[in-house]
C-alpha cells in the first residue's frame, strides 16, 4: 500500500445532512487519519478541505484537468430534478456532479440520499429528488446505501478499490456483495427470540428488558439487507437492535415512507 500513489477522491455533497460524511472520518478500522494520509487524495471536500471558495473549487477543476478517468467521485446527498434547488459555487450542482461523474473511474453513491433520493425525495418530494444514478451515462456507480452507510463499509469499499484496482462485486441493485449480502435478520442478536416466538409488546415491558425480538414493534430487519448485526457500529461496539431500537430499513430504498417506524 505505501509505495501506491494515492487516489484522487472528490467529494460532492448535494442533497444531504453531512451524516455521511460524519460517519465517514469515524471509521476505526483502517483509521480515518490512515484512509486521508495514506489512500487517498481527498481533493475537494466541503467539510474537510483547508481550501474554501474559488480555491476549492480551482482544486475541483484540477482534478478533471489532471486525471481524467482515474479519480474517484464520492457523491452524499439526492440530485433535485428542477435547477435552482441546489447551486453551489454559483454553479446548478446537478451540472457539477454531470461534469465530475463523466470524468470519474467510479463513482460511490454514499447514504441512502445518494443511492435512492432518501429523506429528500419524502413524500411530497418538493424539489424532485432522485437518486444519483438518474444522472449518470457510461460511469460504473457502486451504491452504498445507509442513512448513514456504517463507517467502515464506506472505507472497505475505497480500500478494495485501492488494493485490487477494480470495483468489488455488486449485487443485482450495485451494492457491494461484501457488505450487503444478507438481511439484518440473518444475523441479529435477537434471532434466537424471534425463532422462538418471544417478543417485545410494548417498548416498557418486561420482554423489552429481556432482550426479546423487536419484530412487533416495528422492526424492518427481516427485509432490511445491511452488514449492521455482523459489523456493528462505532468500532464494532453495537448497533440499533442490540441497543433496543428496532431497525427501520435505513439502507433500503423507501424508507422515508414507510413508516411507521414504532408501532408501539
Ligand atoms: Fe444524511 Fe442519511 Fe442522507 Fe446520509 S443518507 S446525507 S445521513 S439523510
Ligand atoms: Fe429479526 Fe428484528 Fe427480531 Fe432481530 S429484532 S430477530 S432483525 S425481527
Ligand atoms: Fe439502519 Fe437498520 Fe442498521 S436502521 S443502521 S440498517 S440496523
């Protein structure tokens, strides 16, 4: 890994609330320091760029000036349909994102704004959300979907780019079958309850404190496909059914609508 130039990453944020990208410098394993100084090149950023304004943006064009078909675009956020919803730099970004994508080796759809619209394409959708992909021409797009995507699903996929110089396997949608390969169900530390028909009723009651299967209260886990109960979250400490909330399918596509999320 030392003796590889590091990849030119940028990073456009659309539609979004930066959660993906909070998620993102959390990443424990490999540690967010060793993915920025040693990985990648993260050339523009608006959360983590030093640069600001037209110097940002003039990092942006020197990417797509300097290595046309080699950089990586990192995508957070939904693309409105109408222009004048979402301009940055003075520019439509729905311009911007065509442009960069064109130029792009790849591109990682993160979060589930960028996979599939996500909460800006909720119900009544004002500004026309849609998923990135509705934007893109010849471009491979790997969809890493999550609201937010788990931190080192996010840095597994660039690695894997990094280390084998090709895209990982995709599933039928484009999602990394690494990490999206089975049901939260699958693998939930609550399955047990569940096959042994042992649930939680009500959020107080003593089920709950035994730690029953959390599927009548809400839980999407049996049609949700992530890595949560296998990789956990915050370095592998927990995830939202082991402590106690029900999944409500945030890597799926609709979930914004699907509510309700509690059913007790
Ligand atoms: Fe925020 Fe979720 Fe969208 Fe990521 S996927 S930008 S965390 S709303
Ligand atoms: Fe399945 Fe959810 Fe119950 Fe876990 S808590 S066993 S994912 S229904
Ligand atoms: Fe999201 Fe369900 Fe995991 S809500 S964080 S996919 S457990």
């Amino acid at each position: 890994m030392e003796t590889k130039e590091r990849v030119p990453v940028v990073w456009l944020q659309l539609q979004d609330c930066t959660g993906c990208s909070e998620s993102f410098i959390r990443t424990t394993h490999p540690k967010a320091e060793s993915v920025l100084l040693d990985m990648i090149s993260l050339e523009y950023t608006e959360v983590l760029s030093a640069a600001a304004g037209h110097q940002a943006e003039e990092a942006m064009k020197n990417v797509l000036k300097n290595y046309k078909g080699e950089y990586i675009l990192a995508v957070e956020g939904s693309l409105p349909e109408d222009a004048g919803y979402l301009t940055v730099g003075g520019v439509d970004a729905k311009e911007t994102f065509k442009e960069m994508a064109e130029g792009a080796k790849a591109i990682l759809a993160y979060g589930s704004c960028a996979a599939w619209g996500g909460i800006p394409a909720a119900g009544p959708n004002p500004t026309g959300a849609k998923p990135i992909t509705s934007f893109v021409k010849d471009t491979p797009v790997i969809l890493v979907p999550g609201c937010p995507p788990i931190a080192e699903v996010m840095t597994g996929v660039i690695g894997h780019i990094i280390t084998f110089g090709q895209l990982p396997e995709l599933d039928h949608l484009g999602r990394p079958k690494a990490f999206y390969r089975h049901r939260i169900h699958d693998k939930c530390n609550r399955r047990a309850y569940f096959d042994a028909g042992l649930f939680v009723e009500s959020f107080d009651d003593e089920g709950s404190k035994q730690g029953y299967c959390l599927y009548k209260v809400g839980c999407k886990g049996p049609t949700t496909y992530n890595s949560c109960a296998e990789m956990r979250w915050n370095g592998g400490i927990s995830y939202p059914i082991q402590s106690g909330n029900p999944c409500i399918g945030c890597s799926e596509a609709g979930f914004w609508d699907n509510g309700p999320f509690y059913t007790r």
